[in-house]
C-alpha cells in the first residue's frame, strides 16, 4: 500500500484541481486569458399610459429564468411610485402603484442579461397530462379527426406538435380552418394549438418574446409555441413550425395575457430596446457565480481588497518558479545555489527588469565577492562575518544608487530593489563553495543560478500564466503533484547524458 501512497496523492491532487478548474471555466464563465470581455443584452422595456383619476395600479410581467439566457442585473426606473416583486403563476411581475399622479405617465424596467447553457438549470417539473377540453359539434368532431391524422404522421410528442403546426400554416384542411381563421396570426395559431394539443393530452403553453439585436428599438413582440414531452418545454415556431427558439431569444413572459394590466389608468404601451454590451470577462463569471450560488466563488482571490489582490498576484508565482528551479535542477542537471535563491531572485527581476537586473545583481555579487574574502583573512566567526557582509552589500547599494543618480542613469536606482539578505547569502554560499570545490564550480554554479532566475523570470512575468495562476489557484494542485512526480524522479539528468556521451557509443568488454 505505500508503494501506491505518492501515485494516489498525486492522481488526486491532479483530479481536484482540474475538477475546480473545468467547473469554473465551463459552468460559471471564468476567462481562460488575461483581459478577456463577455457580451451582454441591455434590454428596457418602457411602459407609458394615461392615469383616470385615484391610485393607479401598473402591474407589469418581467421575464424570470428565461431559456438560454440569465438575468444579470436589473433597475426599477419610476418616479414617485411604489414597486414591489412577486411571482404570479408561472411569470414574475412588477407592480407599481402612485397615490394621484397626473398626465401621461412612464416607467421603465431595464436588464442586463447574458447566455447560459439551459442544460445547467434543473429539468422542469412535469406538468402532467392536460385537461381534455370541451368541445361543441361541430368542433368535437373536428378536433377529433385532425388529432387522429396527425398522431398517424407523428412518432413522439415533438412530432406530434410539429405536424400539427405545419398542418395550421397550410390552411387546407377543412378541419383546421374551424380553429383557426384564415387571416390568423402566430398567437391565433398558437391559442388553437394549445386546445387541440389539450384534446390529446400533451400540455402546452403560450410563450412571449423578443429577438435581441444590437442597438434596436421598438422590437416586435414575437410569440412561441412550447409543449411539454415530459422531460422539458420544446419550443415550436408557429409561423415557421421549426423546433427550437433562434439564438438571443429572450421569452419574456408566458400565457395567453396581456404584459402589463392597469387600474384606473388606460391607453398602456409598451416597447422594448435592446443594446450589446461589453464587460469585462472575470466580472461577470463572479456575478454568474451568485446567481447560480456557487460557493467556489466564494473562496476566490478576486473578493480580497486590491492591495492583498496585488500581493498574491506575486506570491502566487513562487510555487511556479520553485516547481521550474526543481525541473532544471533534477532533470536539466542545472547547478545552482539551493532552490529558493535563484526564486527570490526572479522576484527581484520583476521590479528591476530583466537586464539591468542582472548587470546589476553580477556587479554586486563580484564586488560582494571580493570583499568577502578579503574578510576571510580577518578570521571572523561565521555569524559576525555573515553580518559583516550584509552591512557591505547594502553599503555597495547605496553607493551604486547615489553613483547611478549623479551621472543620470536613473537604472541604477532599482538595484535597492534586491533584498539584501538574498544578495549576502548568495556571496557567502558561492565564496565557501570556491574555497572547497575550486572557482570553476563556483562560477558553474552562479552562472546556473542566474540562468535558473532568467528562465523562472521570464515564465513569472508571463501575463497569461500569472492570470490561470491568479484566477485559479487550484491550478496549484497541479503544480504541487508535478513537483511531488519530480521529487521520485531517479533517472539521468540531461547534463549527465551530454557529459558521458563519448560512454555510450564505447562498446563493452
């Protein structure tokens, strides 16, 4: 069992991240690249009518959970007028009421919505079977015959519905022109539908909408056909019969009704506007995320205020940069200085640049250096030496900076942006290893760590990693089974195979 204990761990790390990972990119809309915008609808609806004297009552359907869309945010624009929110059957309703207002009045609702995949919202319960109406000679005959035609040329509910459609849009059949008139709209056909349907037991209702497009006014409102095939609501067309409801379609309201009904007002009207917009991609999947009340978003970075925001946006990268230094150490065969310096130094690239950085941090370690062992012959003890060339790193800063600004290289300035202790520790570790091991693996293993620092700078700088990083940090479960995969890791290191390559072509005894 403990020889699968670290494959487990890992498979599981993995498994948890890209879990997270997969939800928030798939079900909540988190941007997978840095400074990406998602399209919205702004759509208002404006309600204007003339009051008749007393209180007025404006009670106004307003869409709620319409398919393939979600709505985002809302405003309630009136003025001197109360507003309350409820449900009323299957639609949502606005009610605004005015102890006496005078002259023609106007309210407005304005939303923002945005497209979701219907499939993330739980199925619709089950209507049942629908009430068989009650139809007069010579209806019922009527009814009955064109129920039996189309179930002979339908195979399912949807079929069912679809055939029927397609039979009222033709008008040839003498039975049909009972229920519909000639001269008959979508919601004659639709109305006639649903009673014929209800003969056949197949639930249906009325659907209401608009189809938005950018920067339109005065939409139309279009009207739909949606019956029940006992698992969710099919939309059909009944101008065109065809299945399903056309891309940015918002379904406003349901029902054979009117969308707003007065009290002591008269003369209401309604149009509706509809604009795209744009925001800001992370915005939105945070918003997505609270309306769908996910509790992933809840332990997201993006809550935190900006300045801890800032801070991680740096710290989060070390894992990163530590993950690479143990790549190019056990599998590259990179000599460096430890694992944690040449991280700590990348860092100090990020605020210096990368060139001037390493002229800078090259200049300080080999003034660093010869110092140090000039303080060797001194005989000091290891603390007070250490000590000692910490005062002298930062009295060889201060003197580069104040050098840099009278001679107006204003690079020089952001040498202080090395930490002092990182630059002491890097001078002590590489002068012992020159005194044990000789300066060609002193100089092998600055050279090393230097290089280590460039290539985790570059990879830290890296804005779309910073931003998988930033707005997934479960991504660092990932890094951490990598760097646990690479701590088994007990085969040649690529050095190792360029340094005894003249071995493998020899052959043996």
């Amino acid at each position: 069992m403990k020889r699968f204990h670290l494959p487990l761990l890992i498979l599981a790390l993995a498994a948890i991240s890209l879990g997270i990972f997969q939800h928030k990119v798939r079900h909540l809309g988190f941007p997978m690249v840095p400074a990406q915008t998602t399209d919205n609808w702004i759509v208002e609806a404006r309600v204007a009518f003339e009051p008749t004297g007393g209180a007025v009552t404006a009670r106004v359907l307003i869409p709620h959970q319409p398919p393939g869309l979600a709505l985002l945010d809302e405003h309630f624009v009136s003025r001197d007028y109360g507003l309350t929110t409820g449900m009323s059957g299957e639609n949502r309703e606005a009610i605004w009421t005015a102890r006496n207002p005078s002259g023609r009045q106007a309210i407005y609702y304005r939303a923002t919505f945005y497209e979701l995949d219907r499939h993330l919202r739980p199925p619709p319960e089950y209507p049942g079977p629908a009430a068989a109406p009650e139809f007069e000679e010579p209806y019922a005959s009527a009814a009955t015959a064109i129920i039996e035609r189309v179930r002979e040329r339908s195979a399912d509910i949807t079929t069912f519905a679809n055939v029927l459609v397609n039979d009222m849009i033709s008008a040839q059949d003498e039975n049909i022109a009972l229920f519909v008139p000639r001269e008959g709209d979508e919601r004659d056909r639709a109305r006639a539908a649903i009673r014929l349907l209800a003969g056949a037991r197949i639930p249906a209702r009325m659907a209401h909408g608009i189809q938005l497009t950018d920067q339109a006014r005065d939409l139309p409102i279009r009207t739909w056909l949606e019956v029940h095939n006992t698992r969710e609501w099919v939309p059909i067309n009944p101008a065109d019969g065809r299945v399903g409801y056309p891309p940015n379609f918002l379904v406003w309201w349901y029902g054979d009704q009117e969308p707003v009904e007065l009290r002591r007002a008269r003369n209401a009207q309604v149009s509706f506007a509809v604009t795209r917009n744009f925001q800001n991609a992370v915005d939105a999947a945070q918003q997505r995320a609270q309306l769908l009340e996910s509790h992933i978003a809840d332990f997201s970075l993006l809550g935190l205020p900006v300045q801890t925001q800032n801070m991680y946006r740096v710290l989060l990268m070390v894992p990163v940069g530590a993950m690479i230094i143990v790549l190019l150490r056990n599998v590259v065969g990179v000599q460096t200085f430890g694992t944690f310096m040449p991280v700590l130094i990348a860092l100090s690239f990020r605020e210096t640049e990368l060139l001037r950085g390493v002229i800078l941090f090259t200049l300080i370690v080999s003034l660093g250096l010869a110092i140090r062992f000039y303080l060797e012959h001194l005989k000091l003890l290891l603390v007070p030496r250490l000590a000692a060339v910490v005062i002298v790193v930062v009295m060889l800063m201060l003197m580069l900076s104040i050098l840099s600004y009278h001679l107006g290289i204003e690079h020089g300035l952001a040498v202080a942006l090395f930490p002092m202790v990182i630059l002491a520790m890097t001078i002590e570790r590489m002068s012992i290893i020159w005194e044990e091991h000789g300066p060609g693996d002193a100089i092998r293993q600055g050279i090393g760590s230097m290089g280590a620092a460039i290539v985790g700078y570059l990879l830290m700088i890296n804005p779309y990693m910073e931003h998988l990083i930033f707005v997934f940090p479960e991504l660092l479960l990932i890094v951490l089974a990598v760097t646990l995969l690479l701590g088994r890791y007990k085969g040649y290191r690529l050095s190792e195979l360029i340094r005894f390559r003249a071995l493998a072509g020899r052959p043996g005894p």
